[in-house]
C-alpha cells in the first residue's frame, strides 16, 4: 500500500522548513532509519529519517524549496512492484516524527492535525506496509496492536513483539469518551501595522525589501512573547575584575602547552553556574501553573550568528572545569554558526548569558529566554576610578551587569542574593576551583 512521506516537525518552533537535500532518490530502496533528505528548520539543517520501508516511489516536493508546511507531503512510498497512485490517492499518511519539547519549554511545539489511534475490530487500522506484510505472515490481526509509531501508527517493531492471535489490547479509558483536545498554541507574528501599511509609510522613499526567514519569525515571534508575558525586573551591579584578569593571566601562561585560552566569558559562565549552586531557590524556570526548580546548573549562553541568534546550553557546568567549559563554548559557538547544533543542544538550561562587553557595550537589559528564570546582560570591562578599601581613589577595570529576572520565578530579594554570589564568584576567581 502506498504511504505519503510527511514534511516532519524537527524542532518544537518549527512550523515549516526549506527542503535543502534530497539523499534518495525516486526508485531507491528506502529501509527504516535510512536518511532520507536534509531540512533546514527555523535553527539549523538537519538529517530526516525513515521510518517506514518500501521504495521511494514519487518525490513530491523538490530539492531547494522553501516554506514546505509541517505535515505536507513531501513523497510516496511504495511496496516492491507497487505502481504509483495518482497525487492525492496514497492512504494511509506516514505521520513525520515531531521533536518533543522539554517538558518546561514555554516555546509552543509546532501544529500538527491529531490522528487517530488504530482501529478497534471493524475499523480503519494505521499502519506501514512493511508492517501489514510481516502482520499477514505471522496470521496476526493488527487491530490487535497499539502502534508505538507517530500518532499510534503500528510499525515492523510493533508486529515483530506481537504473539499470533493477540487479543485487541484494551483502549484507555480516555479513548472510550473523545473529548475535543486543546491545540497547542501557534507561536505567531507580532501583532501591529500591517506591511502594506508600513510600506505606504514609506512611498518614494528608496528601500531593500528582505523577506523574514524562519529564524527571524521564530525570534519575533517568541521574544515579544516575552516582553509581553513576562514580568521582567533588572538588578544591576558593577564587578571589579582586576583579580580576575590577574589570575587568567597566570593560568593562561601555564596553560600554553595545552593549547588553551580561557576567556573573560569562560570565568562569566562558572560564576553563574556555582552561584545557582549556591541559591539553588532561583536555579529554576516557568512551567505554566508552577515552577520547575533544577538540581543541575545548565547554563545557556547567548552566541550571534549572522540573521539571529542561538542560545547553546551547557550542561552540568558547575561540575566542570574552566578549561572544560572553554573547550566545549568554542565547539558549541562554531557549530551553531555553521547552523550544526541539535535541537537538545540549544533548549533547555534555567539560566542564560549575554555578553555584549566584546562589542564595547557598557550596559543593558536582555529579554528572558522563556522558560528561563533570568538572563545575565554583561557589559565591557572599563577602567574607572574608585574608592578603595582604605578611602583613597584609586584606578580599577569595572563591569557592568544587569540581571534581568521573571519575578513569577524569582522575587526581588532572592534575584539579589543571585547576583551577589556571582559577583563574589567573579571577584575572588580563585575560590571557583575550590
């Protein structure tokens, strides 16, 4: 029986993507787990695989095509010596697998239609050709089976666990009453003038019309979501970081053989890290009608890529060390500029970091990463002049840092003691290898 391939939601913001690279290609045999195409989403081009076997009978959806919906059909899939049907004619669908969100994302997964579960007896039974051939050899009725495959589909592993003659296994309880289930909500573009309206605006003006791609409708989208749905409030206090340089400086120069360099942004992440350590009330995020509090400090740190931006998660970092955290930053940044990293990599973590100090910015106010608690704006370390410990003015490198909070997370004076442990951890480096 002839199956449609479905364009598959790689990603929890994905709602349609740019069909980069077909790996296969019409005639091919196609077995489960086989690579099918490459699919750039809205963060990254990633690998789709099979999850059906077959031949790949039709390609629908050509290489290099962009705005493909999540759930459109991209192939068909057919049986050995099967003809292709016309376009429409391949049931039943092969649902495209969907990334699942972590359980505290706030970002909503992409829309897909519910399908329904097998069959009882007597009714429509959803499953993979190759599943239905393995069913027939063994005299197993497939109504008898709940499918493990996107949206129950049955598939080979399904049958292959089967016993001859099973009996139809009991339908939860939920099943036996349908009730109308909730759509996820679409993550949509901010509301506000229309293009045309604007474009009127700007008649006889000359301009570049640039069409927004999917990481820049994610990025509108989820951001004003933020500022909308999130009660921020900031903390600011300055960190003298002349200690701070002098022990980076002595640990480089003993490091030099290793072929390691510890930045000032490397000791930023620790410092965060070991002071949700230390706080651990505010090492937690928004999960909707409660707060999520983690054990583990993952840290998110915000990396600029050119059209937008990733946030790669470090995960564990409190327990590893700096030249750990260092190697591993390099590797995420230039990963997530190629457009490489996996979705786990980048969702996730409790806490973000965004350091503009590399760009000669002295201070501002970041927008919280939902579901992150708080977000960590560091500006440039600038020589200023200060009092000292014994009165007298004196020169110190100073940097300034603001920590955005969700106060439905975090209240005023717990965000505060946050701030203060990593600024304690800053200005005394050598305590964060105690």
């Amino acid at each position: 029986m002839a199956t449609e391939i479905l364009m598959p939601a790689l990603s929890p913001t994905m709602e349609e993507g740019t069909l980069a690279r077909w790996l296969k290609k019409e005639g091919d045999t196609v077995k489960s787990g086989d690579i099918l195409a490459e699919i750039e989403t809205d963060k990254a081009t990633m690998e789709f695989e099979a999850v059906d076997e077959g031949v790949l009978g039709k390609i629908l959806i050509a290489e290099g095509t962009a705005g493909v919906k999540v759930n459109e059909a991209i192939a068909i899939l057919v049986e050995e010596g099967e003809e292709v049907p016309a376009a429409g004619a391949a049931a039943p669908k092969a649902e495209a697998p969907k990334a699942e969100a972590p359980k505290a994302e706030a970002a909503a997964p992409a829309p897909t239609a519910a399908a329904p579960a097998p069959a009882a007896k007597g009714g429509r039974v959803f499953a993979s050709p190759l599943a239905r051939r393995i069913a027939a050899d063994k005299g197993i009725d497939l109504s008898a089976i709940t499918g493990s495959g996107p949206h129950g589909r049955i598939v080979k592993a399904d049958v292959e666990n089967a016993k001859p003659g099973a009996a139809a296994a009991a339908a939860p309880a939920a099943a036996a009453a349908p009730a109308a289930k909730a759509e996820a909500p679409k993550a949509s573009m901010p509301t506000g003038m229309g293009a045309d309206m604007v474009k009127k605006m700007y008649e006889g003006r000359p301009y570049e019309e640039i069409p927004l791609d999917g990481m820049r409708k994610t990025i509108a989208a989820r951001l004003t979501e933020a500022k909308q749905t999130i009660p921020h409030f900031y903390l600011r206090r300055d960190v003298k970081l002349d200690a701070l340089m002098k022990f980076r400086g002595e640990l480089n120069k003993k490091l030099e053989g290793r072929g390691v360099k510890l930045s000032v942004n490397d000791f930023i992440i620790k410092a965060c890290a070991m002071a949700l350590q230390s706080v651990p009330t505010a090492n937690a995020v928004w999960a909707g009608d409660r707060v999520l509090k983690l054990k583990p400090s993952d840290v998110a740190v915000a990396v600029a890529i050119e059209g937008g931006l990733f946030t790669p998660v470090l995960k564990d970092a409190e327990m590893k060390s700096l030249s750990a955290l260092s190697a591993e930053m390099k590797d995420l940044a230039k990963r997530a500029r190629d457009r490489k990293l996996a979705p786990h990599e980048y969702q996730g973590g409790s806490f973000a970091i965004s350091n503009l100090g590399m760009f000669g910015i002295d201070n501002f106010d970041a927008v919280i990463n939902p579901p992150h608690g708080a977000i960590l704006a560091v500006g440039a370390g600038v020589k200023k002049p200060v009092v000292t410990e014994t009165g007298e003015i004196g020169v110190a490198t100073v940097m300034s840092m603001t920590l955005s909070v969700d106060h439905r997370v975090i209240d005023g004076a717990l965000g505060a003691e946050l701030l203060t442990a990593i600024v304690e951890n800053l200005e005394n480096p050598v305590a964060m290898l105690a």
